[in-house]
C-alpha cells in the first residue's frame, strides 16, 4: 500500500476531460454540418448595394446564398427609399439556360425567383442612374447587356422622363 495515494484522483481527472471533450463535439458537430453562409441574404446585400449608389455609380454585391423558390423584387427595398418601379432586374443569361432563375413580374415591379434545386451562391451587379434613359443610355454605351436576360427595359420600369428616380438595375449572376 506505499505510494498509492493519489493515483484515483487521475482516473478521475481522465473521466472529466473525456467529460467536456464530449461536450466540445456536442457543441462543433452542428457547425461543422452547416453549410458556409456567403455574406448576408439576397435581400439585404442588394439593399446595401442600392443604397450605396442611390446618387448614381455601379457597384458589386458580396456573395450571398439563395435557396429555393428564394424571390427577390422591387418591392423588398422600399426601407431603403427606393419605389417599386425604380428597380429593374436582369439575370445571367447562363443561369436562365441551366433552369436556375425565373423572372418575376407584376404591376409595376419586376424581379427574379431562384428555381434551382440546391442551395446557390451568386452577387450581384448594381448600376444607377437619375432616369431611365440615363440608365438606358449607360447600358447601350457599356455594352451591359451583353450576356444577360433584362426582365424590363429600364425606360418602360422607370418611365424615361425621370418619373421614378433613381432608376436601378440589378444583374443577378453566378458568385
């Protein structure tokens, strides 16, 4: 019996550590099985963009994750000051061809429904102008409209005299 003092405290110390070891997987294995979350949500990273280049200017969008039947309008922007009519969509032409988005339009709105049947990352292309002809005028001088279905001429959404300002187009496409 000399020298074994201490030795149940080990053992016990051993079962504590495979304690919280347990616990720690426990607490990791939801986040490990979670699929990475790329920037906010549609919505919000769009909105961010429009915001940014209210006055006029182009601007890209972080990546974010659209699930199915996600849907995305005009009309998801008016917290942010824009009317409904002031929003023109467009969708990578290559995403319509592989079935992933729909267009969507309504009464005055136009926008875009992820059709796909797995989780999708894409960005999004953001350009601004007072007018719709001003707007119209921009895509014509770039050359934006190659490579992309438009869901709405700007003119027509925006109406070309200035009636909805600012007048915006979001170019949804791959991230």
């Amino acid at each position: 019996m000399l020298n074994q003092r201490g030795q149940a405290f080990s053992v016990f110390e051993l079962m504590i550590a495979a304690i919280v070891a347990i616990a720690i997987l426990f607490v990791l294995l939801p986040i490990v099985n979670q699929p990475p979350n790329f920037g906010g949500n549609a919505k919000d990273e769009i909105g961010n963009s429009l915001a940014s280049v209210d006055g006029g200017g182009n601007t890209t969008t972080r990546e974010f994750s659209m699930e199915r039947n996600d849907i995305v309008t005009g009309m998801d922007f008016s917290e942010k000051g824009f009317d409904q009519h002031s929003i023109v969509f467009a969708i990578e032409s290559s995403l319509i061809d592989q079935g992933k988005f729909d267009p969507v339009e309504g009464d005055g709105y136009a926008g875009v429904k992820y059709v796909g049947s797995t989780n999708f990352n894409a960005k999004a292309r953001v350009y601004c102008q007072q007018t719709g002809t001003d707007l119209q005028s921009i895509i014509d001088t770039a050359g934006i409209d190659d490579g992309i279905d438009m869901i709405v001429d700007p003119e027509d959404l925006c109406g070309g005299d200035g009636e909805y300002q600012p007048c915006c187009l979001v170019i949804v496409q791959r991230g």
